[in-house]
C-alpha cells in the first residue's frame, strides 16, 4: 500500500438512504494524474472530500501519502474548488490560511498564478479585503487566489473540482496555465465534466453506479 500517492478499498458512502459510492477501490501512484468524469450527483465531488479528508467513508480502506486519519490526510492535500472558496479576509489571509508563509513564498506563488501585478496595482496590495463570499474580486482572480493557496501549502496531492467550469472560456484557459504550474510533479485527481481540459499524460476513468471504471477519451 505504501508504494501508493492514493489507496481506496472497498469504499462505501451514503447520504441517508442514497448509497453515491459503492464498494469503489482504486490506487494511484505518486506523481501520477487522474481525471474523473460523470454525470452530476454521481459522487464525483463525494469521493474528492473523502480523499481530501472532510469526509470519511463508511466502510473500506483509505490511505493518501501513507496517511488514514482524516486530520493526518488534511495535511497532505491542496484542494481547489468549483465555487469561490475564500474567506471574507485580506488576499494574504485567504492565500496563508493563518500559517507562516515568508513574503518572498507569497510572492511567487501569486507570481506563478498571474495575479502579482493585479495585487500590486492595488492600494493595499496583500492586504486589500476579498468581501464576502469574495465578492469583491472576479471569478477568475478567486480561482487563482485559490491555486496561490495550494502551491504555498505544497502539498503532495493535488484535488481539483471543475476548476474552470464557472469561467468564461479565455478566463479559464488562464488558470489552467496556473494549474499546470501547480500540478507539476504532484499527483493529481481532477474531477470535470470537460475531458478537453485534460492532457494526454492523464489517466481517465468514469464514475458509474458508485464505481470508477477506466475511461478512454482521447
């Protein structure tokens, strides 16, 4: 199991009476990316908190970087969300989340993301509030916040739910050049609805009656 980034065994979910994952088992190996596709509210976005250590399963296995506790798994993985997930606080807090991160880290990694010349344009630059829900910036400099997030936690499993599903088409191939940055030499498990965002080093499999079963795209 070690040799793994990601083991799931026999991995059961319900919501009350709603069975989304049914005895599902797959194993990723470090540095390798994975895209999940299916129709929505097939448990795509379910497995992707279980991964990311929200929720936990109710029965089988699960390890992630050689990790099973949920708080343990926290630590290991960066997750980027389909809809804006800052935090009504400065864009240094949203992109820090509290921890100690050095200016010249900050820097770069709004640098790799394209958003330091924005942030500097700004009067109080790292500083400036994001409002509520993140209101107060668009949707593509939300998501780019978010990626800055992840590449300053380092983590070494990427977990990225439709990214770039909310954004115009130019706005989205942007942050797709973030999340390349980002993902490189990571693993990575990419649910979308958009195969086409992929890229051919991608190992696909669809998610069908609680399962993941292999997909062929390209």
């Amino acid at each position: 199991m070690c040799q793994y980034a990601i083991y799931l065994e026999d991995i059961s979910y319900s919501y009350e009476e709603n069975k989304v994952l049914r005895n599902l088992s797959v194993k990723i190996r470090p540095g390798e990316h994975v895209g999940i596709l299916g129709d929505s509210g097939c448990g795509k976005s379910t497995l992707l908190k279980i991964l990311s250590g929200l929720y936990e399963p109710d029965g089988g296995r699960i390890a992630v970087a050689g990790m099973e506790a949920p708080e343990k798994i926290r630590e290991q993985v960066a997750l980027v969300m389909q809809q804006n997930s800052l935090f009504p606080l400065s864009i240094r807090d949203n992109i820090t989340c509290g921890h100690r991160v050095s200016e010249e880290k900050l820097w770069a990694a709004c640098e790799s993301t394209n958003i330091a010349q924005w942030i500097a344009s700004l009067p109080q630059g790292l500083d400036t509030h994001v409002g509520e829900r993140g209101n107060q910036v668009s949707g593509g400099q939300a998501q780019r916040i978010q990626i800055a997030r992840a590449i300053c936690k380092d983590a070494p499993v990427i977990l990225l739910d439709e990214p770039v599903s909310a954004l115009d088409r130019d706005t989205g191939y942007s942050v797709l050049g973030a999340l390349h940055k980002l993902t490189a030499g990571k693993t990575v498990v990419h649910v979308t609805h958009h195969p086409e965002t992929l890229g051919k080093a991608y190992t696909l499999y669809r998610m069908e009656g609680g399962r993941l079963n292999r997909a062929c795209i390209f």
